[in-house]
C-alpha cells in the first residue's frame, strides 16, 4: 500500500456534502436517513471471494481505496476511524481539514484495543439512541467478533436502523463529474470490447462456419484487458478512439463476460459460459467493466438469420428500450418508468407481457447495482440529474414458431444499457454500440433471386409502330401553339406579383450598403516570400550571375553587386533579343497600369509607390541568356499551373469515412456503369449501400471506388429509359469530390444501357423456321419487357438509397418528361427535364441541374417575331455564381417554358436581345443595396409589353445605349461557353429537314437579318439609334 495516495480535497467535499444532507434530513423530518444520531460502516477481514457491498462502497467512495479491519463511526461533527498502524499512515493526512477526523490506532495490546472499542461505544451512546447500521452487509474476522462483543455489552438499548437507502441517495446514486468521467471511460471500454471486437470474432465464426466454444470466446475477450495495445488502437463505432488518458491498468471485470446461445439464457449475465458451441440463432453477449471503481454494463442481443417473428419481437424490445429511456428523466419516479413500460407491451403483444423483465435496471456507480434504486413496479424512488442506471429491457424464455432446430425452440432477447439520468433525455454511454434491427441481424443464408416474369403472350393487334407517335401536322409553323388571353392576363398578374415580392426581399435581404462585402470577391494583395534567412539562399549567388531556383519559384538577379531574389509570381514575362555581338534579356515585372487583361489583375499594397517595371541584362553567351528565358517561362507556366490547381480544388471537401455494413450483405446492384467514368478499361462494377454512404466498386482493382455519403447528396434521380437508350440513378452533390484522377464533380451517375445487342438479328436461329414480321413483333416485347424490368430494378434500388439516407433528407426525383423542351445548355442540343425540386439535364454529359430553390429570377433572350428560337438565362440567389445559360430552345415550347416558370414561382422577363450578363452581375455585385433601391431587376421587363398594357411602371436608372448594347452582345457572346452561331445554324438545320420550302415572305425576312448581322442595314441601325432603357 505504498503506492497510495488519498485525495484530501475530494474527502472534504464529499464528508462534507453528505453530512449537510444528514441535516438537512434532520430538519426536513427525517424522511430519508430515519433519524439515527450516529453511523457505523464496518470492513472486516478481506474475504477470498470478496462481495462488494456498501461498506466497500463507502469506503472507496471517501477515500478511492479499501481499507479493511477498519472500523468508520460517523457523527454529524466528527469521523471516528479505528484502524492498523500502516493504515492509520495512509489516513492522517486527512486531519486538519473542515470536517474533523479522529483516528485511533489498533495495536498489540489487547487491553488498549477494547479500550478503543469501548470508546467508540461511549461515543454511540452520547450521540443519540438511534444508530445507523448496514444490516444487509456481512463482515468476517477477529476484527470485527471483537467489536460485536464490546457492541452487544455496551450499546444494548440501542435501536438499529438501516441507512442503505440514505447512503444511495446521499453519496452514491447522484455522481459528480469526477465520477461521471470514470464511468464514461468504463463505458466506452465495454463498447469497444463489444464493438468491434466481440462483433468481429463472432461474425468470423459465423461467416466461416467454426465450432467454437462460449467458453472460447468470452477468454478471447477476458484476454483483451490486459493488452495495452490494442486498448490504444482500438476503435469504437463512432470513428473515435478512448481518451489519451485512459488507463487500461485501472479495468477489471465486475461481471463475465458472457456469451449465451442454443436455447440456455441467462438474463443476469451472472452464469458461467458454458462448453457448448456458437449456435447461430439467437445470441446474446454482455459484460460488465469496472474502471477507477465504477461500474458499466453493456449487452447486445444478435440474430442470426431471424425469421418474421424473431424479427417482430426484436422490434418490439427495441421499441420498449427506447420507452424506457425516453421516460427516464429528473422527476420521474421508478415505478411509473417500469409501469409504462409494461402498458405498451400490453398494447402492442400482450401475450408477451409474462415473458418481460421484474425490472428495467438498477442504479449502477461503485455498485454494480444498487438495490434500492430498482426500477421496477413498487419502487417509488424518484429519478435526479445526475444518476446513473443501468438499463435493462428483455423477454425471456420465448418460443420460435419456425424452429431451425432443437436449439432453436425456445429464446430470449435483452438489451442493456448505461445512461446518465438528466433534465431531458438521458445520456447513453454506451449507445455507440447499435442496437437496432439492421445492426444486430445477421444474414449468412443466400438471398432469394427475383422471380423471372413470366413471358407475355403476344397480341397479334400490337402492330410495329404506335399510333400516338404520328402527329397531325407535317410543319413546325403550324404547330405553334396558340396564346390563350386569359391565361395570359393570369400569367402577366402573378408575374407582376413575384416580381413585387423579389423586390421586397432584395431590398431587405441588401437593408444596408453593402459595397465591398456582398459584392465580387474582393482580391487581396499576397505577399510571395521566397527566402526567410540569407542562408537559404543557393551558394552559387555568390557569382553575381542570373540564376533560376525551381525548388523555390525565384529569380535571383545581381542587381548593383548584390543578389536580389524575385518570386515568380513578381514576374510577368522575360524575353531574349539579339542586338549584333550582344544578347539581350528583357525580364517585365508585374506592376500597376500595365493595361493587362481582367484575369492578369493583380492588386498592390500600395498602387502609388515606385515601382520597376523591367530589368535588361546583356551579354555575348546568347545561348545562356536563351536557357534562362526559356526556364523562366516553363516555372511561370508551372506556377501558374500549380495556382489554378489549388484554386480548382478549393471547393472540394473532404468527406467522411463510409461505414461498412459488415454483419450481413449489404444491397447491391450489379453490371453498372458511373459517370464520369473512371481510370482504365471501361468495365460494369457495382454499387452497394452502406450505413452511412454508397459505395461504387470497379471490378478491375479493389482501390478503384468511389464512396459517396449520405449527407453529401443534395438530390438523388432515376430516370427511366423510356424515350432513352439508358436508365439511370444519378447524384448531384452539395460538394465536389475527386473521382479518379483528379476528376472534381458534383454529379456522379449510374447507368445501365437499355438496348439488348447480343442477338443479332441477322443470325438468329428464328429466322429459319418463321417467315414475315413475326419474329420482329416478339422481339419489340421482349425489348418493352426488358426496358420494364430495367426500370423496375433501378427505381427499387433507388428507393433503398432514399431509405437509407432519409435521416439525412434523401428523396427521390424523377424528371416530368411531358414538360420537357429542347435546348442547348453546353455543346449539344438535349433534352432538359424539370423534376419536382429542380431542371435537369442528365443523359449526356456534361449533365446540367439546376436547383429551383437557388433561382433568383429568369430572363428570356431573343425573343421576337421571326425567330425560331430563344435563350433562357437563369439567375442565382449567390450572386457570385455566373447566371447558367440554356441556348437554342425551339419557339413552339416558349409558351410552355413560360408556364413552367410560372408555376413554379420563378419571376421573369423576356426581351429581344442577348445583355452582356457578366457586366451585369458585376453592377449587381458592386452595390447590391443600391442595385434594389434603383429598381433591381426591373430593368429587364421589355418595352413593347409596356407599350402594349398602356401601362406606365416605374422606370430604372439602368441604361444603356445602342453602341453599349452591340458591345454588350458581343462581350456576352465572347463569355458564353455556347457558340454564338449555333442557334442559327440550329435553326437552319431544322429548315433543311423540312421538305416543303419556305415562301418569299419568309425567305424575306431572312436575307434581311442576314444583312442586319452583316452590318449592312444602316437604315434600321440609324433609326434606333437612341437610348433604350431595359
């Protein structure tokens, strides 16, 4: 006992706090601690098979240790400790505190002994008739036979009373965090020994089909809390590992562990595991760890290919476990915890109700189960902040309908748990360990394969081509759809109500000035440093000679005898020129009014100072001054490089870690393709959904895969392959990832190709034996039934994923094909699709979604007489995100877009040009609030409307003339990603296929827009040259 070190702070405060609540009893009425005067805790000799009892408690409570032959007379003054001298060593430093402590110490004198006991006596008797006692406790040894004679002799009118109730809710049933902090501990401890370990060894017996005894396995976890090792590597479910200042040396088992299977349970935990083998069906494990003296008890029932009723059951206790916690809280009294418990079994299966627990738990601390705190039907003990219990819900001695065997007929199920009682919902310190259904069966049978569907019989009345797809008109022009007034004029007014309404919220979205903060990312100036010391520098400086430091981005120049460093982000370009005899090198820095280009604009601390634009060097070695410029321009071109990299990547957030389902199979979907396609061979993998993500798996290399989690889905599609060659599951991300090399996306898709190529048609032993269009009409069912059963699996599939990550809001979205446009939103011409939440884009890549919620307004370009298309521009809430583009979109579908838009709640304008939007955005970004006071996006509602409702609006202060509006048209055709022409070669595209020619009107109006576009029409161009406020 050398080694042991009391703490005298934490003595005083809880003699002290127990003490004050004696008093206070006293003056309350001596509700709790029945009105003794006096304490008695006697420890005996230590016993072979030691009981932990609440004299231990006691002892390890106010002093962290146990010290037996002690005798603990307590009063409400003073603590009397008769004990040995080695002892009395360990004990004195406590004297001199607040609470006074008397210490008489045992010697070898028999005499002086009895005196001492006799002086306890006396003591006993001054204090009151009344002492408090352990009745229940049973103590041993000369010690304690010694002091029961001198007890029986002197204290004889003395009236016991049992203070096991007042010591629990005195000392030990409220924890403080010293406390509190151990039990953590020593609950994290039972999680990792139950998960991962215990799961993973017995998920490994199962999966390989051993015979291993419970015995085994509750060793091979006893041997785990002596390897210091593991307990710092080991990590628990929630991807945490134990605090730094766990100590290992502190565990020691207060119950099993225990493993139990094959129709023997026992529900306490407290039988030894028994001979016999694993048997898969019904196991439960448990176990309990003491840490630092206090005490956690965690156990976990697993099913092993359960059937419907096992399942049932299961979900049932789940259920009642989770009850139980959600009732416990400060106030609540123990008996109305376990009663309510007991009235939901007899609501839901109340054949049950004989099989359920006589309790739900107990207090649990230094004890590992404190007898007064049970929460049971007659316990009217009231729950506090602070407890801690030991939750245990279970059914026992259940019989399976369905046995697999003789083992199987009869199981029970339990689930424990340790919580801290709060003013809400308790805490679980063990609730890293899962206990739901999907967590704790075990599926180790082969799933039953989808039946195939039966084969369709044909329907000689199907002919090849359906009668819905031939249309009533021959020509675009007279197809175009007619305005309804009325739907207009409804149309205009809503309009004009949302316009209202994104005005009011512009203005107080933008309540103040915000120039400079919600505007364009402001550029800040960088400092480049290239060396921290002068011996950093390379030693051949010292030559006075230009040299080029790759490893560091700089240019060293000797600049008047001195080596001067230049990062190469100072400089802008260097160039070598011959001159005669003489080579000349020219090297520019970068400084300001260069007149350089928007993305060369580069700010500067101090845009007024000195600055040196160039320095020139001659020389006649014109070779070297070559090389230098050369390696000049490779290390700019690599910074730069480097810089757009970074840049690129900045958006990329590095995502969590999957969490793998690992106790049975987890669902997946075979022969799929992702895009964007990863490195190598372009080969079907599969995908496979996981806890916390799914996975795509490529069978060509184990670390070619792509993980995508569920909180990193913003919208999740399926796209049937009607009117598509492919059937689709696509993911668009709140954040890029990275996918294979360096490829950052936000939208990652699974496919799957809908059309049946491996017959051929020309081999096809049919053939032979049929003659006509038979062997065709079979073949367009069976292609019908193949795109259904393509279908049918990828929207099954995507409801598992939706399933799967409801918790993190994951929903499916189909696209409405029926409201459906074409349009060019990149290269090509698709089609674009709205879905419930947003307007996608996802059978060729790139893919476009675009989320409604994010639209701030959209904006209808060329629309005019005469034109066969028009553009749509969408706006966004973030300003600083470049308004998307949609070109081409054919004029037959501007009535529909206009609904669409409409109905959806989206403001916006139409007018008959292309506007410069990046000069816009960058007006709007500058000065948002003066943006909305000025009108905001009034500006864009077109003239003639105006003209046309005899209306006067309230006019913009944004204008432009026409010289502004050419540069505009042109600037925004420089900007687009789209080719400015491709609208018009559209629509001479879709002319050429029409057959039947174009009247001279029409021919007409054409050659004079040509000659508009060349330039050429100087009369139009003259009349509207004027302002024009848009």
């Amino acid at each position: 006992m050398a080694d042991i070190k009391i703490d005298g702070k934490l003595f005083q405060e809880r003699i002290n706090h127990f003490v004050n609540a004696w008093k206070s009893d006293k003056r309350a009425g001596d509700g709790v601690f029945g009105g003794v005067s006096s304490i008695l805790i006697m420890m005996g000799k230590v016993e072979e098979n030691p009981e932990f009892q609440k004299n231990n408690a006691m002892h390890f409570w106010l002093l962290g240790y146990e010290f037996p032959t002690t005798l603990m007379l307590l009063t409400t003054d003073t603590l009397y400790i008769v004990t040995t001298t080695k002892k009395a060593k360990h004990l004195e430093p406590l004297k001199g505190g607040r609470f006074p402590i008397e210490i008489l110490v045992r010697g070898k004198d028999a005499a002086a002994n009895e005196k001492q006991f006799i002086k306890i006596t006396d003591i006993i008797n001054s204090a009151g008739k009344k002492i408090g006692v352990l009745t229940k406790d049973k103590s041993n040894g000369p010690f304690v036979d010694e002091w029961k004679k001198v007890y029986s002799d002197k204290c004889k009118d003395l009236e016991e009373v049992d203070i096991s109730a007042a010591l629990s809710t005195a000392a030990f049933s409220v924890k403080d965090e010293t406390e509190l902090r151990a039990m953590r501990a020593a609950s994290k401890a039972c999680v990792a020994l139950m998960t991962p370990f215990f799961l993973d060894q017995m998920a490994d017996v199962l999966d390989q089909e051993k015979k291993v005894k419970h015995s085994v396995l509750a060793d091979k976890v006893d041997s785990m809390l002596d390897d210091e090792k593991w307990w710092k590597s080991v990590e628990l479910p929630n991807k945490q590992r134990l605090p730094s200042d766990f100590n290992p040396q502190s565990l020691d088992w207060y119950l099993g562990p225990a493993v139990q299977s094959g129709g023997k349970y026992d529900l306490k935990l407290q039988a030894e595991p028994t001979g016999d083998n694993l048997h898969p069906g019904v196991i439960i494990a448990g176990m309990g760890l003491r840490y630092k003296s206090y005490c956690s008890c965690i156990a976990r029932t697993y099913l092993v290919d359960p059937n419907k009723t096992q399942e049932s059951t299961y979900k049932l206790l789940y259920a009642v476990h989770n009850l139980v916690l959600k009732e416990i809280r400060d106030g609540a009294v123990a008996k109305d915890v376990y009663n309510k418990a007991l009235s939901y079994i007899k609501s839901k299966k109340p054949e049950l109700e004989k099989h359920f627990l006589k309790n739900v738990g107990a207090g649990i601390g230094i004890e590992s189960k404190d007898p007064t705190l049970v929460i049971s039907a007659k316990n009217t003990r009231t729950l506090k902040d602070g407890m801690t219990l030991c939750i245990t819900t279970g059914f026992t001695d259940l019989e399976n309908p369905s046995p697999k065997d003789k083992l199987s007929k009869t199981y029970s199920l339990v689930l424990t748990d340790t919580i801290r009682v709060t003013n809400s919902d308790p805490v679980v310190f063990t609730g890293d360990a899962p206990t739901d259904l999907d967590a704790t069966s075990f599926f180790f049978k082969d799933e039953d394969m989808q039946p195939t569907p039966k084969k369709e019989k044909k329907d000689s009345r199907v002919g090849a081509v359906a009668t819905k797809n031939i249309t009533s008109t021959r020509l675009r022009s007279e197809r175009t759809a007619q305005v309804d007034e009325d739907q207009e004029k409804r149309r205009r007014e809503h309009q004009k109500e949302l316009a209202q309404k994104k005005q009011r919220e512009g203005l107080a979205r933008f309540a103040e000035s915000t120039s400079g903060q919600d505007g364009a990312e402001v550029k800040k100036f960088k400092k480049f440093e290239s060396y921290k010391r002068d011996n950093q520098m390379p030693l051949k400086v010292k030559n006075l000679e230009i040299l080029v430091d790759q490893k560091n981005h700089t240019l060293v120049l000797p600049v008047m005898g001195r080596p001067v460093p230049f990062h190469i982000h100072t400089i802008k370009n260097a160039s070598k020129n011959d001159e005669g005899e003489w080579s000349y090198l020219r090297i520019n820095f970068l400084s300001p009014g260069q007149g350089v280009g928007r993305k060369d604009d580069q700010p500067f601390e101090d845009a007024s100072a000195q600055f040196v634009r160039s320095l020139t060097f001659r020389s006649r070695d014109g070779d070297r001054y070559e090389e230098i410029a050369a390696q000049i321009s490779s290390m700019k071109k690599e910074a730069t490089k480097k810089e757009q990299e970074k840049k690129d990547m900045e958006d990329v957030v590095e995502q969590d870690k999957l969490i793998e389902i690992r106790n049975r199979r987890p669902p997946v979907m075979d022969n799929v393709f992702i895009r964007p396609a990863m490195e190598g061979k372009r080969v079907p993998g599969k995908v496979e959904i996981h806890q916390n993500g799914i996975r795509y798996q490529s069978p060509l290399n184990t670390q070619q895969r792509v993980d995508v989690l569920f909180s990193n889905i913003r919208h999740l599609f399926f796209q049937p392959c009607a009117h598509e060659l492919i059937v689709i599951i696509h993911l668009h991300l709140k954040d890029p990832i990275i996918i294979g090399n360096k490829k950052k996306t936000k939208d990652v898709q699974f496919y799957r190709e809908a059309t049946d190529i491996q017959f051929d048609e020309t081999g096809n032993r049919k053939r032979k034996y049929r003659h006509g269009d038979e062997d065709e009409f079979e073949q367009e069912q069976e292609d019908r039934r193949h795109r259904a059963e393509l279908d049918r699996q990828f929207k099954s599939f995507a409801d598992k994923i939706a399933e799967a990550g409801k918790n993190e809001g994951v929903e499916v979205d189909m696209p409405l094909r029926e409201l459906g446009f074409n349009g060019v939103p990149f290269r090509s011409n698709v089609t674009i699709q709205p879905t419930t939440d947003c307007l996608i884009q996802i059978t060729e890549p790139p893919f476009m979604v675009i989320t409604l919620e994010d639209i701030e307004i959209a904006h209808l370009e060329r629309v005019q007489f005469g034109l066969k298309n028009f553009d749509l521009v969408f706006v966004f809430k973030d300003y600083t995100r470049p308004p998307s583009h949609i070109n081409t979109i054919p004029v037959e579908s501007l009535e529909e877009v206009k609904d669409w838009l409409d109905s959806s709640d989206i403001p916006y304008t139409e007018g008959p040009l292309n506007l410069n939007w990046p000069t816009i955005m960058k007006t709007v970004t500058a000065d948002p609030h003066q943006f909305f006071v000025d009108g905001g996006w009034s500006f864009l509602q077109n003239e003639s409307e105006d003209e046309d409702d005899g209306e006067e609006e309230e006019e913009s202060n944004f204008e432009i003339d026409e010289s502004e509006l050419e540069e505009a048209s042109e600037s925004s055709e420089d900007d687009s990603d789209f080719d400015s022409n491709a609208s018009e070669e559209a629509s001479e595209e879709g002319s050429d296929e029409e057959e039947e020619g174009e009247d001279w009107d029409e021919l007409e109006k054409k050659a004079k827009r040509k000659d508009r576009e060349n330039g050429l029409d100087e009369e139009d161009r003259n009349r509207n040259n004027k302002k024009r406020r848009h």
